[in-house]
C-alpha cells in the first residue's frame, strides 16, 4: 500500500513540474498566473527558477568552554565521617542523630548525606542533624559535591545501629 502511494505521488509530481505555466497582464495591471493558455498569455520559463542559498548553521555550541577551562583541576580531596564511628549503636529513642565528616583540604561546594543509599540532606558544611531514624542497622555516606553538579569526594560508608527502648519493656 504503501508503495502504491509512493508511487503516484511520483508520477503526480512529474506531472505538475511538466505542464507549462502562463503569465497573463490585465488592462488595469494586476497579474494572473495560469496552467491554461489564453490570448494575450506569456508563457514562463520555468528553467530560470529564483535559488536561495541558506548560510551554513554554526553547530559549534556557543557556550562550549575552551578545552583548557573544561579540564578544571579539582585538588585531590579527602572526605571522612567523623560522627558517628563505624559500627557505633547510638540510644536514642527520638531517633536523633548528629552526622559530622571532614574534608581536606577545605573546597567551595555542597554537602550531600546519603542514608541507606538515599539522599535525606544537602548542607553547605559538612555537618548534619537528622531525626526519627527508625530502629536498626543503617548506613551513611557524605558526599562534597562541586556547584556544576561533579563529585569532588566521596565517604567511606560507615554503619551504624540506632537503639531506641521499646514501649513493650516495663510497661508498668
């Protein structure tokens, strides 16, 4: 089907570049154009059709960076979690945690703490407050983050256990 369709549209379009076309100038000036020819009709010659050229487009990004800027050297920073320590059980029965890491040498970015490989906060120092972490196992990790979206340094992930009391124990 569709090369049926393919093909009558080539043959129609050689049919129409074929006919002839008319240039007809009436007594008060105006101007027809037609397929059929009439007296007093001019007939056009279709081989000298008006061209435009369109100038090439410019594929370079403008707002490309030079090669040297796009290789920005980033010193080799050092990113540790100081608080809590590793396999640490913290007590806390609001489920508190203060999370505290270190970087070296100091460096203009974000910070990011991921939970249990979640994202939970971004500050732009390397401490952070947290509340109403559940019961149990978890795992931390501090991420410094450069304002164009580049991790400069990464944490090791540190487990740690929040213990809080049970509301079944000593019920009395």
């Amino acid at each position: 089907m569709k090369i049926l369709i393919v093909i009558i549209a080539l043959i129609l379009s050689a049919t129409i570049s074929a006919t002839q076309l008319y240039k007809i100038v009436h007594a008060d000036g105006s101007v027809t154009y037609t397929d059929t020819p009439q007296e007093g009709a001019v007939e056009v010659d279709m081989t000298k059709t008006n061209s435009v050229t369109v100038p090439a487009l410019n594929t370079g990004n403008k707002t490309q960076l030079p090669a040297k800027r796009l290789e920005q050297k980033f010193p080799d920073y050092q990113l540790s979690i100081v608080s809590p320590q590793n396999q640490a059980t913290l007590r806390n029965n609001q489920g508190k945690l203060t999370v505290k890491a270190q970087l070296s040498p100091v460096g203009n970015g974000k910070f990011e703490l991921f939970l249990d490989g979640q994202l939970v906060q971004s500050s732009p120092a390397p401490s952070f407050q947290l509340q109403n972490v559940d019961r149990g196992e978890h795992k931390i990790q501090v991420k410094f983050i450069h304002h164009t979206g580049k991790i400069l340094a990464s944490s090791k992930e540190i487990v740690f256990f929040m213990h809080q009391a049970s509301i079944l124990i000593n019920r009395n």
